[in-house]
C-alpha cells in the first residue's frame, strides 16, 4: 500500500497575535448646567458594577483604560480599575471628549504594544460611529450607557487599527 502525503498549512491564531479592544460608552450620568462636569448617577454606578461584573466573567483582563477627560467617564473607568481589583493603567485624554470617530483610531494606534487588551471609554456619537466603521457592519442602535462592545483584532501591533482585521466582536450590556 502506497501512502501519499499532503501538506497542511494551519494559520493558527495565537493569543500573542490578539489584540482586545474594549469599547464602553460611559455610563449614565446627572444632570449638570456644564456637560463637561457630569457625575455618573446612581443608576450610572449600578451600570458600572454590572459590566465589570460580566467583563470579570468573560476573563478579560484589561491592561489599560484609556478615557475622556469629562468627569463621567473619569469616574466610569476609575470604578471599573476599582472593581476588577488588579492594577490597570489609566489615561486621560482631554480630545476624547466630543471627538470624532477618527480621533479614536489615531488614539488607539498610539497604544504601546505590550498593552494586550484596551478598553476606550468614550461618548456618542463618536464611539458608536467607530464602532461601526471598526466592524465593518451596523450595530442595531448607538451604543447606550454603560454598553460595551467587545472586540478581538488579528494583530500584535496597535497601529493595524485602521486596517479590517477585526476577528470577531461581542457586546456587553449592564
């Protein structure tokens, strides 16, 4: 009996090859006369503990969070550093608020790479447009308060961000 042999080549996705990005639009937040000095409400509190509760289930471990620099998205991302209980970097970035969707790609590419899993915290509608130019396919609606989009990238470097190498994605709602 004569056997043949075939050569198989098995492009294999290593988590080192993964990058996480973490898309959370803030959570609720109080009425305030000045948008910018907005606290999360009671209920934007609740959210939080919510997600980061699911995020915590999911086993994503966040490396850094990067977020505006308006009062209620400090405070989501502190709380979210709070409740997972291991440290995570955190950065304020003053042209997140009231940005574009094209500001977040610039933002996300300058991401050292040894940050493996970033979570962005932004507003509307500027995270929800990213978000679907980044999957390449319409989510249902904006992004609501608190909501969280879950996105796997078929890279080791930050800066392929603006290429379509978005593997598969996932929300998370509170």
């Amino acid at each position: 009996m004569q056997y043949s042999t075939v050569q198989v080549h098995v492009f294999n996705i290593t988590k080192s090859m993964i990058k996480q990005l973490v898309l959370i639009r803030h959570a609720q937040a109080a009425d305030h006369n000045n948008d910018f000095e907005r606290a999360l409400s009671a209920f934007g509190k609740i959210q939080i503990a919510s997600i980061t509760e699911k995020i915590s289930k999911q086993a994503i471990k966040i490396d850094k969070v990067l977020y505006s620099a308006a009062k209620r998205t400090k405070q989501s991302a502190e709380r979210i550093a709070s409740c997972l209980g291991y440290k995570i970097e955190l950065e304020a970035d003053n042209q997140l608020y009231l940005c574009s969707a094209s500001y977040l790609y610039d933002a996300i590419a300058m991401t050292d790479n040894s940050i493996a899993t970033l979570c962005l915290i932004a507003h509307n509608p500027c995270i929800s447009e990213f978000a679907n130019r980044l999957i390449q396919a319409p989510i249902y609606k904006d992004l609501g308060t608190a909501e969280v989009l879950v996105v796997n990238l078929k890279t080791d470097n930050w800066t392929d961000i603006y290429q379509n190498n978005t593997s598969n994605y996932y929300n998370i709602v509170p």
